[in-house]
C-alpha cells in the first residue's frame, strides 16, 4: 500500500530483485570473459556478483520475514570477509585509504578488522534507513553510484549494465508503479560499499552518504533517547512534519511539499555532497 498517496492504491513490492539478478547475471558474464585475460578485474566482478547476491538476500528475508532492526545492522558484517580478501588480491597498498584532510592513511590489520566491516554495515544500513517515498530508493543510490563510477576510471564496466536496470527501476519507482522493497535497497547499499571499497574510491562514498548519515543520526538519537519515530502526514497532497526526527521530517517541518518535490528536494541534496565527493 502506497501511504503517501490520498487513495493508497495497492503497488507491486520487492522489484529490486530484478536489479540482484541482472547484476549478479551481468557481473558472473565479466568475470568468465576475463578470467584468462584479467584475472583481478574477474575476481573484482566475481566479488561484487557475492555481495550483491547476499545484500538481495538478506533484503528478501527482510521483506518476508521483517527482520528485527539489531539483526538487520549487522547482518551485512558477513559480506564483509569477500571483500577483505579481493581488497588484498587487487591492490598492492591494500591496508591505506585515502583522505581529503590526513591524504593516505595505513591502518594495517585494523583496515580488514574495522574499516571494511564498518563501511558496509553502515552504508548498508543508512541506504536502507531513507525510503517510504516514490523514487527515493532508487534515485538518490544512483546518484552516488554515478559518482563512484565517474572516480573509478575503467572499473566502471563493472556496474554498466547493473546501473543501467537500477535506472530503469527508479522511472518506475518515482512514477509510483512499484517498490523495490529491502531487497533493492540492502542490495544497493551492499553494492556502494562494495564497489567503493574494490576501486578504492572510499572517500567519494562516505562523502556522498553524509546525508543518509545525517538522517539515520537523527532517526536513532530520537529513537533511544526518546522513543520516538518519524511520521510524515499526508495534508491533501503535500506531506508535512510536525518534528525534525529525520531528513525527510527536517525538510517537511519547514515547509511542506509534494511527494516528488520532497524526493526531489533530497536527491539535490545527496547530488551536491557527490559532486563535491567527486570533484573536490
């Protein structure tokens, strides 16, 4: 059911199983095509299509089983251990990060043992976290993607044809003809962590995520010091806010919109931190 719409029609869920079997069909196609000529970028394809097939799993439990939020946060630590490994076998300084303030930083065993783990569980989760609207699942992780893929040079092939189905999804998802679900989107926040961490390009994503950071901030301070959630209302055709729980909240307290310009409102939102994250 579509709740932010004053007639809640009834409207397709879990469509974001479409973008794990493309991806996963596109990235096992790579991998055999190069595994003679390229063995890194196969293991690199090989090592995404892994992810991707567990974030669409973990997302498909959720949708059927609606998995409890301490179980959901850190499930994804398991797509953690392929990364860790195709990270050592791809890059020569597999340990160091680079940072806009500090440069290159070599954290040693604590970059297999802490930062992997926590760049997916936390960008997994905080995709996650900002949803319920047409198009917000879908546009605002393209986005990000399209940047990653701009500072990754020729590992963009890996994610070609994945971005391209996710696009055609978020047509449809904006136009509110169907979800994708926690199936799309614990893939799709496993497919940022993932493809960030094997081109080596993690800095672009945390900057880029800043937004979701913010609004998964502000949704768990409120939940565990004061138990409260978000709640948008829907007044005629716009959607108002009478707290600041949330991005979505924050934005709608202080003026209220539609539903496509609230989207709107947060895709130019998450399009400004990318293109800084790019182009600083």
């Amino acid at each position: 059911m579509d709740q932010h719409k004053p007639e809640k029609p009834l409207v397709p869920n879990g469509l974001g199983v479409i973008y794990v079997i493309a991806s996963a069909v596109y990235l096992f196609i790579l991998q055999s095509y190069y595994n003679d000529s390229n063995p890194s970028f196969s293991a690199a394809a090989l090592a995404l299509a892994v992810c991707i097939l567990f974030g669409g799993f973990l997302g498909l439990l959720d949708d059927w089983m609606s998995l409890r939020w301490r179980y959901k946060a850190f499930l994804p630590l398991f797509a953690a251990l392929p990364l860790a490994v195709m990270r050592e076998a791809l890059h020569p300084e597999s340990t160091s990060m680079a940072t806009y303030i500090f440069g290159k930083i070599d954290f040693g065993i604590y970059f297999y043992i802490l930062i992997i783990p926590l760049i997916v569980t936390v960008t997994t989760n905080v995709i996650n976290q900002l949803g319920g609207l047409n198009g917000l699942e879908t546009i605002c992780p393209s986005i990000i993607l399209i940047g990653l893929m701009l500072k990754s040079g020729q590992g963009a092939l890996l994610y070609v044809v994945p971005l391209a189905v996710y696009l055609v999804l978020a047509c449809f998802n904006f136009a509110g003809k169907i979800f994708v679900g926690n199936t799309g989107t614990f893939a799709i926040g496993i497919s940022l962590a993932s493809y960030a961490l094997i081109s080596n390009v993690e800095q672009t994503l945390l900057i880029s995520i800043l937004p979701y950071v913010f609004n998964a901030s502000l949704i768990l301070l409120n939940f565990f010091l004061f138990r409260t959630t978000a709640k948008l209302i829907l007044d005629r055709n716009k959607l108002r806010s009478e707290h600041r729980r949330s991005l979505l909240t924050f934005i709608a307290y202080y003026r209220p919109l539609t539903e496509r310009k609230l989207v709107t409102v947060v895709a130019l939102i998450v399009a400004v931190f990318t293109a800084v994250a790019v182009f600083a």
